[in-house]
C-alpha cells in the first residue's frame, strides 16, 4: 500500500513545504486506502495552511509599515488607503545584535560649531531599520531621506549633528539565544546613545551637548523605558535629553489587537516555517497592557517635571486609514475591508501633551516625507517643529539658564584656579594633591592606637597642636567616597548625607570646596546622586543687607547680581532646590567660621533662623575652623570630619609641581627642611608650604633661621612688598635695588592702610571691605601720607598681593576687598596692636557711627580690658 505525505500546493504557483507529522520527524503513512473525504481534507488543510501563510504575510506587512513606500510626487498626500505589497524580510538580512549610531550629517562637525550645539537621534520602530525607515520612494525610484539629503533636514539646522539609531527591532527572533526583553533593549539603548562619538573640539562634550530625540512608532516606547531606567552611569543621557518629537507613537496599542485572532497564529506559523519565534515586543504594540500603561504613566510624570528636569515634548498623530486585508493578494477576497488607523489619535497622544498635531498620511508614511516644505505641508510641520524646540533647547529653561550662569560665571576655570601666594595661578587638576579627611568620632580612637605607648607622639608636639599627623589608614576617606554608605556605632549602615568638616586656618578648607566644584563638573563626581552643586562662601552673607532673607534672595545675591532678569532665575532655581521631587542639590557651605556672629540669635534673630536653614540643609557639605561652637538648632550631621596637612609625600609632590622648572632650588629646598624639624611640620599646612616657595632665596638657603610662623610671614610680607613696590611707585628708578627698611619706608602708608583694615575686620568680623572702609582707611593715613604720587585708593588695593577681590568684573571704584587668607589679616592686625602697644599710642578701628572721622580711637589697655574675654 502506496504511503501517502500530506502537502500542498500554494494557489499562487509557489510551493509550501511539506508538513512533517509525527513525533519521527518523517511523514506518516496512512494505514487504509484513500477515501472519498481524502481530497477535500488535502485541500482543507492545504486552504488552512495558506491562510496561516497569508495571515502571517499580513502581520508582517501590518506591523512592518517602514519599508519603501511612494506616492507620486505630483499628487498631494491623501488620507484614502495606500496600498502597498511588501515582501517579507529576507532570511539572509542579518540580525542586529546591538545599537548602532550613525551621524548622518558628518560635516556638521567641519565648521567647529558644534561645541556647544545639540544631537538630534532619530530612533525607529518595530522589525525595520536605518536608513529604511526615514526614506520616501519617489515615482521615479530614486529615494529622499529627510534626516540626511542635504536639502532636506541638515540645510535647515545649524550647530546640530544628526543621528539614526539602529536598535534590535526584530520581529522574528532567532532559536539560538534568549530573546532580549524591554528592559535590556532599553539598556542597550541607552549605551548605545552613550557611546555617540564625541565632537572634534572637545572629547568630553558630547556628554553635555543636549539631545533631542525623534521617535517612531515603537520605538519610543523603547526610548521611554531607557529614559524612565536612566540611572547612575545613565543618568547623563537623561539630564541631556531636552525635547523628544514621537511619530505616531503606540502609547495605548495599535490597530492589530482587533486582527490578532487571525494574525497571531499566521505569525507563528510564518516564524516556525523560518525557524525562528515571534518576538515578545508585538505585546507591547497590540494593546494597552498594564506594563504598558505604567510605563506611560511614569513617563508622563518624567516629562511633567514641575522642576524645571522635564521634557518638551510633542505628538503626532496619523489621520490616514490602513486597510489590512488589501496588503496581501487573495487575503482581501478571503476576509472583509478593515480600514482603520494602525495608530489611532487616543493612542498616539500623551496627557502632558496638550495640543498634538495631526498628520494627513497613513501610518506607513508617518516617517518619510518628500519635501520639499513648500509641497509637503506635513514635512514643513515637522520640521518648523525640530526647528522651535531646538531654539527653545539653545535658549534653556530658566532653571536652565540660571545653572548654566552658575556654571560658566562662578565655575569656570579661572575662578577654580588656586592663586599662589605669589600671584601665580595653578589650575585645579594641576596643582591639588588630595587632602586627608579623618573621621572625628574621637571615641573610637582608641581602637586604632598602638599597644607600645611608647611610640605614641605626644600631644603636645607641634604636629599634633597643628593637627597634621597622618592619621591611621583605616580612619582616612576618600573624597569621591564621602557619600558611600558607612557602617555606623550602633553596627547599621548608612549613607552619610549631612557631612561637617573641621579644619585649621591654611589647612585647605576652601581648596576642598574648590576641587569638590572641580570634579562634580569636570569628572562628574556625584552626578549620579546630585542635580547641581551649590557653593556657598558664608562671608558673602556678610554683604548682604536685602530687606528680607530667603532662599531666592540669596541665590540671586550670591550668583545671579549681573543678569537682567536675576529675580525670575533665582526663584526657579529655589523652586528647583525645594522641591522634594527633584533630585537632590548639594549645597556647600564654606567658611561657618567667618560668620559666627550670624549664629548669635538674640542679635541677628532673622539672619539666625535664615542660616539655620540653611544649615540644616538635606544634603550639604559644611566647612569651619574647630573653635566655631554649633547652636542647639543645628541639626546633628551624619558624617564629621577634619582636614589635615600634607603627607610627607605630598610635600614632596608639591615641591615638585611648583618647582618643575628649577630642579635645584627643589633640591635646595628639601635639604633646608631635612635640618628643620620645626619647618618641616608647619609647611604641612598647604599655605606655610606654599609661603616657604614664595620667600625662598638666598638668604634663607644661606642660614636665616625660620623660627616662628610670625618669622615665616615676615619674610613673605617682605618679599611681597620688594614685588608690590615696583606696581605702586611705577615712576621711581631703581626699586628693585632697595633694601627691605628703604622698601617698607616707601609704602609706609600702604602698611598702615593694611593695618587699619586688618584690625577693624577682626574687631567687627568684617572680612569684606568695600567703599566707606575705604574711606575710613584715607581717613586714618591722613592727607600728609597720602602722598602726591599715590595712587587713589581704590587702585592702590587692587595692586597689592595681600588683598584678593570678589568680583573682578565690577567697577573698580565699586569693587570690595578682602585678604588673600584670613591669616595674613590676623597678621596684619597683631602686627599693628603690637606697634601701638610698644609706642603707647592709640588705638583707631573703623567706627561706621562716626560719620566725621570713621573710625574710633581708643587706648590699647582699655581695649584690652573690654574685649580680653570675647574673642
């Protein structure tokens, strides 16, 4: 008996595989002889198969509307059915493994302007690809890409790089390895966009430069996930992303969930015949699935932002019809018209967007246009579109604008170098060696110390007074590592969000706070955790007398001053900084010491309660000298640390960097402190270390003895003023020939000008000198000093190396002063009590209630019986 293999032939001249039944893998012999139902069950099964076939070419062809489509160029673009015949994807197209970015545009990059421009990344749908997905088919078959023709998109965008982004869309997944879910697809996304080439000017920019996303169909549900999963080394791309144009985006599914009876099963079948599978992301664009409804939700949320993080954001929505069934031949005789919008307007449109725009085309051209505007009125839409949010993403939010002034006018590189004592300027990642941080928890010492007392150092050796012994390693933090969870005394871990740290005069506080500025903006320290860093030096607070205090009012006094529209950016950036929703801002509070006065309630009660505030901030870094005393309403911090000297290597880093271009004197210097146990503790603070530099010469290498730190300033005071003279009698020959007596006798006004405002800041914690302490300062030197040939004022303390200015780009008339480090004006002041003191004579300090003299004269005995007790 004659074994019989059930097989069909296909209606259109095109054979089918034959049909393997039976758990052998061969065909099954039928154990009678063919009936009359024989035939017709033949042709049934045949009938099924071919519908399973042309049910699975019609998904394909549904759900793959990206391939080369065309509409005569003569005829404007209609809503009626375009249909099209689409040929499945050929077995040999290879599978996409990753994502790949392409800048299509390349010479955008040629004419240098591109450093501070913006990525437009255009990302497609499902089971297509680039250049594909973005290009029209003329009638007379050449094609028109809109991203790349350099007529179309790239003449109409200037400073601008264009981006395709190919992404493993699929539809039939392969047998050989796991399918990849929505959540790895938007991880390789977002590594993908994080990988873009840099611009040629800069190589780290490209992780600033704002993007602007175009998504299609399915393809922005996958870039919503990865934004909504932009995290920690991915936060980047999120804080970048500006603006994103969807293409008739499937926020609530699509049309194919009405079809998906008959579809699905055809798919599968199509899939097994090719030995592959169905790929798990039709799910996400047949219906409003749970998942996919969440998704929306969170990333409506994400886009809403009320803080100034949000997105601009913009729909468009197909107004042409599909009709399914007349995609394939036979199908539409088989099964009844189905005209409908793949992606219907409820579907496509987003609750934060309130006025989508329509597009008069069907879905498979919702990403291709002809062009050009003046014929494609849907093309112009579009791009008018690309056109305002990229003028909107230039110009910024306001909250944008304030951060980017914070950035370019307070944290550029010049305001975060470190000024020597000499005047020279080291940039930050030139010259900082890292300081040590010790944890203060003084009860666990103990644990740390040797069971030999006898190689404990004393506590009353210098190094210990000047607190620059090199602490146990297990006690020392990094300063990347300041916010890492810790282990804390009652054995549970928590992450330090409150940090104090203590430190000597000189020992590097405000360096610290410089180099932590530094890397948040140029290694992205913290990044991951903070939105901004906001450094706050406290002694500003000093200068401001607004008519009330706040967190507005402060931030448009500390950073905002210069701009026009001061008050409207700094009320963004408090509503930005108060927002429990936002991701966090580090404030860092520099210098608590230099307004303690402020911590006094009963004499400041509202500047109390506004540095309290600010104080007790959620995340916050705070810097003092160790005898600031913290009011009962400071909140306790997590983390209390102290800043120590240089390590004996770091010493001789430091000696290295500054002296790299005169090897000897290095040399010269490291013997001079092999012979000086005293100096070589007190040049571990980094401004003794630095001042040792300044004044070294011949004299010191031939002997002077350094005894004292009051002998180590004398000596920099008296190099200064060698250097300061020859700026301030600019006319008089031979200044460099004088003796350090000729020189201090030709600045003798000067000295006592400095004196005067040393003495009277430290009496009244003025720290900043502006117009009437000035005066007082003319006023106290007296019209017979005040010789002929001086400079006015003003100009004389802007030449001097003992005084820094706040703002450089002031007036110079209206500029205030302060001294280069709080030590220099203690010097200055003890210097000029100690002259009145010796010669019996009195005592004068800027007195602002005498309006005739400005100052106050007062015998130093008296002084000192009244003020003894209260410093």
């Amino acid at each position: 008996m004659q074994s019989a293999q059930l097989a069909t032939i296909d209606p259109l001249n095109t054979q089918i595989p034959t049909i393997q039944t039976g758990s052998s893998g061969k065909a099954m012999t039928l154990n009678r002889e063919p009936g009359p139902y024989d035939s017709v069950l033949i042709v049934s099964a045949g009938l099924i198969l071919l519908l399973l076939l042309l049910a699975g070419v019609a998904s394909a062809v549904f759900l793959e509307p990206y391939g080369h489509a065309y509409t005569p160029s003569t005829s404007p673009i209609t809503t009626t059915t375009t249909t099209t015949t689409t040929t499945l994807p050929a077995e040999t197209k290879a599978k996409q493994h990753g994502v790949q970015l392409r800048q299509v545009n390349p010479h955008a990059d040629e004419n240098g302007e591109t450093e501070g421009g913006i990525d437009i990344i255009a990302v497609h749908g499902l089971d297509t690809r680039s250049p594909d997905t973005w290009e029209f088919k003329m009638e007379d078959g050449h094609n028109v890409n809109w991203l790349q023709d350099k007529d179309m998109l790239p003449a109409e965008v200037s400073n601008t790089r264009i981006f395709t982004c190919d992404w493993p869309a699929e539809l039939f997944e392969t047998l050989d390895a796991e399918e990849d879910t929505i959540q790895e697809l938007a991880l390789r996304l977002l590594a993908g966009i994080q990988a873009r080439p840099s611009t040629t000017k800069n190589q780290r920019s490209y992780k600033d430069r704002p993007i602007l996303f175009v998504a299609s169909c399915l393809g922005g549900i996958i870039l919503a996930k990865a934004l909504v999963m932009a995290k920690n080394e991915y936060l980047p791309i999120r804080n970048a992303t500006r603006g994103i144009l969807f293409l008739a985006t499937p926020f609530r599914g699509t049309s194919f969930e009405d079809v998906a009876r008959w579809a699905e099963p055809g798919l599968r079948t199509c899939a097994s015949i090719r030995g592959r599978r169905v790929a798990s992301l039709l799910g996400w664009a047949k219906s409003s699935t749970f998942d996919l409804t969440r998704l929306v939700n969170v990333f409506t949320q994400l886009c809403n932002n009320k803080n100034g993080e949000g997105y601009k954001v913009l729909t468009f929505y197909e107004t042409g019809y599909t009709n399914l069934p007349a995609k394939v031949p036979l199908l539409s005789y088989l099964l009844p018209p189905s005209k409908k919008q793949l992606v219907s307007k409820s579907s496509a449109i987003l609750d934060c967007v309130p006025n989508p725009l329509p597009l008069k085309r069907t879905h498979v051209l919702m990403n291709k246009f002809r062009g050009p505007k003046a014929d494609d009125l849907d093309y112009k839409l579009v791009v008018d579109k690309v056109l305002a949010f990229l003028e909107d993403i230039r110009k910024g939010t306001p909250l944008e604008q304030a951060n980017t002034w914070i950035r370019e006018e307070h944290y550029n590189k010049k305001k975060l170098e470190i000024e020597r004592l000499s005047g020279d300027l080291l940039p930050m990642d030139q010259c900082y060696i890292n300081l040590a941080l010790i944890e203060t928890l003084r009860e666990n010492n103990s644990k740390h110390k040797s069971e030999d007392h006898s190689l404990q150092p004393s506590p009353f050796s210098l190094a210990s007074r000047l607190m620059v012994e090199t602490p146990h390693e297990d006690s020392q933090i990094e300063l990347s590592k300041l916010f890492t969870p810790r282990r804390q005394a009652d054995g549970q871990m928590k992450e330090a969000r409150r940090i104090l740290i203590r430190g000597r005069a000189g020992v590097g506080k405000t360096t610290l706070c410089k180099k932590i500025v530094h890397d948040f903006i140029e290694k992205e320290m913290w990044q991951y955790r903070f939105a901004s860093v906001l450094w706050v030096p406290l002694r500003n607070l000093k200068t401001w007398d607004g008519p009330k205090y706040g967190m507005t009012e402060m931030l448009r006094h500390i950073y905002l001053q210069q701009r026009p529209d001061d008050a409207s950016l700094a009320r963004a950036l408090q509503q930005h900084v108060e927002d429990p929703m936002s991701r966090g801002n580090l404030f860092i509070l520099d210098g608590l010491d230099e307004v303690s006065e402020l911590l006094d309630k009963q004499r400041n009660p509202s500047q109390f309660d506004f540095l309290i505030g600010l104080l007790n901030q959620t995340n916050v870094i705070i810097t003092t000298r160790p005898h600031v005393s913290l009011p009962h309403d400071f909140h306790k911090p997590d983390l209390e640390l102290e800043t120590i000297g240089f390590r004996p290597d770091q010493v001789e880093e430091y000696l290295k960097a500054v002296t790299v271009t005169t090897p000897m004197i290095f040399k010269k210097i490291q013997s001079f402190l092999q012979k000086s146990p005293l100096m070589r503790s007190l040049v571990r603070i980094p401004i003794q270390l630095d001042a040792l530099c300044t004044i070294w010469d011949e004299t010191l290498e031939n002997g002077r003895h350094l005894e004292t730190m009051t002998q180590v300033y004398q000596a920099i005071t008296e190099r200064l003023w060698k250097k300061d003279i020859k700026r301030l009698r600019e006319s008089q020959p031979h200044l460099q020939a004088l003796s350090i007596s000729e020189t201090e006798s030709r600045v003798e006004a000067e000295i006592r000008m400095l004196e005067f405002l040393a003495f009277s800041g430290m009496h009244t914690n003025l720290i900043e000198f502006h117009l009437a302490h000035r005066d007082a300062a003319f006023k106290f030197i007296g019209p017979k000093e005040a010789r002929e040939e001086s400079l006015p004022v003003y100009e004389t303390l802007g030449r001097l190396s003992f005084l820094r200015t706040s703002d450089g780009s002031a007036d110079p008339a209206t500029r205030s002063h302060h001294f280069l480090h709080l030590t220099f004006q203690e010097y200055f002041a003890a210097k000029y009590f100690v002259r009145i003191w010796t010669n019996e004579k009195t005592l004068r300090y800027f007195d602002p209630n005498n309006q005739r003299k400005g100052y106050r004269e007062v015998s130093p005995k008296v002084f000192l019986g009244e003020n003894k007790y209260t410093r």
